[in-house]
C-alpha cells in the first residue's frame, strides 16, 4: 500500500471514529430522556395510587418545590394524554394501562439504546488500536526518511 492510500484509509478511519463518538454522545443523551421519562410515569403512578388512597385533601406540585392542598372532585377520573397532543378523561384502571403501557415503550427504547451505545462502544474500541497503529507506523516511516536526508 502506497503512503497517500495509507493516509487516506487513516483519514477514513479517524472520520469513522469521530462519527462514532457522535453517535455515543447521541445515545447517551436519548438514554438520559428515557431515564427522566420513566422516573416520570413512576412518579405518575404512584401519585394516582396517592389519590386512590386519599381522603378529599391531596397536597398538589405547583413547581420549584412547592405545594398547595387541593380537593379532589372524582377519584376514579384522570385526564390523560393519549398522543399528539389529544387528552382524554379515563377511569384510573384505563389511565394505569396507558401509563404502564407507555412505560413499557420507554424501557424497551432504553434497551435499544443501551445495546446500540454498547455496539457502537466496541466498534470505537476496536478502531482505536488500528489507528493507534497507523499513526505510529506513519511516524515510524517519517523518522526513516528524515534519518535517510540527514
């Protein structure tokens, strides 16, 4: 293989590499979403569990870690969105299996993304030494010539 086909597939294989660190750092930021939306509906179901359980009186989330009481007009209805923007009043077993069902999709999304983190994680691991290698075989080659001027 000639020095300039040597360069070239070094160039490839450095790109190859920076496009996979992107896509690392991609995954890492989808699987960090699916993490904070599954704490999410957690968080959701056992609040429905809360009002399931309460007397009339519920301490509500109004933001920045504050709170205010407030009465609860029907415990068995709760308004949940169901896509595209599109809310709808379900009964709570209805508004459970929405949620579970939507956990459901995010956990397996998580795996997806955990497995395509690992997969492009080894395809990283398994460019870094041949590059490593080309790298020292161009210094290698440098030095050679140099020596060979002088």
């Amino acid at each position: 293989m000639t020095e300039r086909n040597e360069r070239r597939e070094l160039q490839e294989k450095m790109l190859a590499y920076r496009i996979l660190e992107s896509r690392i750092n991609s995954l890492a930021k989808q699987r960090e979403f699916l993490a904070e939306k599954l704490v999410e509906l957690q968080t959701t179901l056992v609040s429905i569990d809360e009002i399931e359980k309460s007397k009339d009186e519920i301490l509500f989330p109004l933001g920045s870690e504050a709170y205010t009481f407030g009465k609860i007009l029907d415990k068995n209805k709760v308004i949940v969105e169901v896509g595209a923007g599109i809310v709808l009043e379900k009964n709570i077993t209805e508004a459970r299996d929405i949620l579970h069902k939507r956990m459901n999709d995010f956990e397996n999304a998580l795996t997806t993304v955990q497995r395509n983190m690992q997969e492009t994680s080894e395809s990283l691991q398994v460019l870094e030494p041949e590059i490593q290698q080309m790298i020292d075989k161009q210094h290698s080659q440098q030095q050679t010539q140099t020596q060979e001027r002088d």
